[in-house]
C-alpha cells in the first residue's frame, strides 16, 4: 500500500502534461483538475490512516534500498499538509472558474497550478535532500508562469524580482548539498541525520546547516522577506491565494525537517539563531501591517507575521510547541487563502485596493462582510476558530522551555493583526456606500462556494480540534523524537 506514496505528486504532473494538450477546452480542463485534486485529498486521508495503523511510510524506487536509492516517506506531519494543501487548492480552483477568465485560462492556467502542487507535495514527501531541491524547483517554475499570468507590465517587473531572488536561493541551495555530500557522504535525510549523529555536528557541518537555513528563509519569508510583498500583490486574486497558503509553507516545512531531523545537537546556536529571526520576522510583518495603505500589502504583511509565529515554536523545540506549530500551519493554510481571496474579491468590487477609498461593502453584500469577520476572528486566534488550538500550544511550549520574550513577540502580534484586519473591515464594510444598485456587480458565482467551503474548514478545524488531535500529536512526536522517523527508514527489512 506504501505504493500510493507516489500519488500526490504523479496525478498532479500527469494531468497537467494532459491538459496542455486540451488548451482548448476549458470546462474539461476545469473538471479534471477538479477531479485531480479531489483523488489527491482522498488519497492523502488514506495515506494518513495507513501512518495510524502501520506507522512511518516508506516507497523506495526502482528498487534500491536506502541509503542508496531515491525514496518518499509519509509520516503524519508530511501527509496532513498534502491534504490541506489539496483542499485549499481544490477551493482556489472553484474560485478561479468564474473570476480567472478565459484568456488567462488558456495560457494553461490549469497545468501549472497542477504542477505547483506536485512540486509542493512532492517537497512535503521525499526524504531524499537532493529530491527536496528538484520538488522545489518544480514548484518554482510553476509559480514562475502563475506570476506572470497575463503579461501586464506590473507582473513582469515582480515576476524579474521573484525569479532573480529563488535562482540566487537555489544557487545556495545546489553549494550546501555539495557541501554536505562531500561531508557526510550521503543525502539521504534520516541517513545524514545517523551520520551527523555518530560524527557530531562538527563547525562545518554548522555552518552547512546554517546556509540551509539561509535558503530555507529566503523561501518561507524568515526575515528575508523583502521580495514577498510585492510578489504576492501582483498575480490574479486565485494565484495570490495559492502563493500565500503554500509556497512558503513548503519553506517552513524544509526548515522544520532541517533542524529537527538532520541538524539538531547544535541549538544553542542554530535554535537561537532561529528564534532571533523569528522575532525579527514577527516585529517586521507587523510594523509592515500597521503601515501598510494598500489591502494587498496588509494582507501579505500578515503572511510575514504568520511565518515568524510558527517558526518560534521551531525556536522553542519541544513537542508541545511542535503540536501547537502543526495544528497553525494547517489553520495558516486555509485562513491565509480565504483572507487572500477575500482581498481580492473587496478589489474586484470597488475597483481600489487603498484602504480608506473603499466604504459600505456589506450593504451589497452582507454575507462577504461576516465571512471576512470570521476570518479575522481565526486568525487574532479567537476561539473556538482554528488559530486557537495552535497560539495556546505554542504559548505553552513557550512558558514550559522559558521562551518568555518570544511568547510576548508571538502573541502581542496578535493585537496587530486584529488591528490591520480590523482597520479594512472598518473602513471598507460600513459607512455609506459608494457604490450605486446600477454600478454593483454580481459577486462571481464561484466566489460564495469556495469562501463557504474554507470558513467551514476553518470552523470545523477549531471546533473539531480533538478529532485530528491523534495525526497532530503523532505528527509532533516524530518532530520532537527523529529516531523513530530514521528507524522506519532505514530499517531496510521493512
């Protein structure tokens, strides 16, 4: 059954490869990546009571056994972001068929939103650090078309930004592995962490891990965040929402493998080092938040403070925190695309993306008004929305390891954020509106469905915290003890 590991990133590539060749059908290429993503999210629970009842997943290709061959492994952690990715992706494509136009949909944006998400998944599954490279760049070259999709001027001067800032980090990224192999002698993730184990984790092997974290920062936003404002205000509304739930995810999700798994007996100075920048992060997003005129900007601030909040529970290392960051990386995805399709549907409507030019949207549309009311409720961490159960175990995590100044940082962010949030819900909800009955546009038929759809998640994940509470804490468990994820894999009479 550990065959079906290779799902969640063959089904996405293939139907994509499909689909160019069906460019010019559009509700056929609609339907089939509606279906694609669905089959991904089935498979993805399957995979996730396979964990439960078998344990850590292994599939070793062509054969070769580890160390020596390519492999995916599937453990709670990897798997429960493959599903909320698929989900939130699924509903992103709802809201894109009625607001992407056909134009843009003809430029294959179906395929490389197919492709994103098999680099994305295949990123969350390998366990091989070269492989996390190629899933990476497959990701990347996706969001480099989804970026540009359209040609307007604006998105090809942020697309030059992007694409120079990833090739920089990717360049980095190909130098620490061949720093690392030449080291260790292997890139096979549970192997280098055997080896570092039985070497120590010497000066160089320090600063490998370190240029690790350098990459790794660049792409979730860990204080190297300069790029990501502007990247993510330029893409069409359904794009933005996929870039902010899950490219820099994948960023946190590196970093969290990195420094539990394959470099953890330094962190005095890798941990803290984290936990600086993750301060910094947190400090920045919101400084960024409060200043920022344009929704767009707010919003993607918001996704800097998000970044910096769930990397302090890395900082912090016990499995408290690791629970609390597992359960907000899932509340993150969801809530950071509703919030970003809701952006850019208050955009749609008024025309204006400053703040104070836009008035009286709930008198045209009261139910808009309340879901955005909602989402600023889960993400301040309001319970019982899905932020709660995340910020406390974090917070508990920080009281038990003595992290007083980071539990000050993480949770006086969360002020902020309700004051930015709050600030566009103010001024662009009530007062009179300036929009007449004959200038009011239809709220985009997709448009309803897909924020119904990710507010029920975001409801349903608060509420019904204690239903995946056993892949969660199994989730943080392997985090906080890598032995058992290095056993399963290279115990090669499995």
């Amino acid at each position: 059954m550990s065959n079906i590991l290779v799902l969640p990133l063959i089904v996405p590539i293939i139907t994509g490869a499909l689909l160019v060749f069906l460019n010019d059908y559009i509700k056929l290429q609609r339907i089939v990546s509606l279906l694609t993503m669905i089959f991904v999210a089935g498979i993805s629970v399957v995979l996730l009571q396979l964990i439960q009842t078998e344990g850590i997943l292994r599939l070793d290709f062509s054969g070769w056994l580890p160390p020596f061959g390519i492999l995916f492994v599937g453990d709670s952690f990897s798997v429960l972001l493959v599903l909320t990715s698929s989900i939130v992706t699924l509903f992103c494509l709802i809201y894109a068929f009625s607001t992407i136009g056909k134009e843009r949909e003809k430029m294959y944006f179906y395929p490389f939103v197919l492709f994103l998400v098999a680099g994305v998944n295949g990123s969350f599954l390998t366990g091989d650090i070269f492989n996390l490279f190629v899933c990476f760049e497959v990701m990347l070259l996706a969001s480099y078309a989804l970026i540009a999709l359209g040609g307007e001027k604006f998105q090809l001067r942020e697309s030059l930004k992007y694409v120079l800032i990833n090739v920089v980090a990717s360049w980095m990224f190909l130098v620490a592995l061949a720093y690392l192999y030449g080291t260790v002698k292997t890139l096979n993730m549970a192997h280098i962490a055997q080896r570092v184990a039985e070497v120590g984790q010497d000066p160089m092997l320090t600063l490998v891990s370190l240029i690790f974290l350098i990459v790794f920062a660049l792409k979730a936003g860990l204080l190297l965040f300069f790029w990501l404002p502007g990247s993510y205000s330029v893409p069409p509304t359904a794009v933005q929402a996929l870039f902010a739930a899950l490219l820099t995810k994948v960023g946190i999700y590196a970093l969290f493998r990195t420094f539990t798994l394959m470099f953890p007996l330094q962190p005095e100075i890798t941990h803290t080092i984290i936990g600086v920048m993750a301060g910094i992060t947190i400090i920045a997003g919101c400084m960024g938040a409060l200043s920022g005129r344009d929704v767009r900007t707010i919003a993607s601030y918001n996704v800097i403070i998000g970044v910096g909040f769930i990397l302090m529970a890395l900082a912090i290392g016990n499995e408290q925190a690791f629970a609390g960051a597992v359960y907000y990386l899932i509340h993150d995805i969801i809530a950071k695309a509703l919030l970003f399709l809701l952006i850019g549907t208050m955009v749609m409507l008024t025309g204006e993306i400053v703040v104070k030019n836009m008035n009286g949207l709930i008198r045209n549309y009261p139910l808009f008004g309340w879901i955005y009311f909602i989402t600023m409720c889960g993400l301040i961490g309001i319970p019982p929305l899905s932020g709660f159960v995340g910020k406390v175990l974090i917070g508990q995590g920080a009281v038990e390891q003595g992290a007083y100044v980071l539990l000050a940082l993480g949770f006086g962010s969360s002020i902020i954020v309700l004051y930015s949030l709050l600030r566009i819900f103010l001024a662009s909800f009530f007062g009179e509106t300036s929009i007449s009955e004959e200038d009011k546009q239809p709220m985009p038929k997709g448009a309803y469905v897909s924020f119904v759809l990710l507010t029920l998640c975001m409801i349903g994940l608060g509420v019904g915290a204690e239903g995946i509470a056993i892949y969660v804490n199994d989730a943080a468990h392997t985090l906080a003890n890598p032995s058992a994820y290095i056993e399963a894999i290279l115990n090669t009479n499995k």
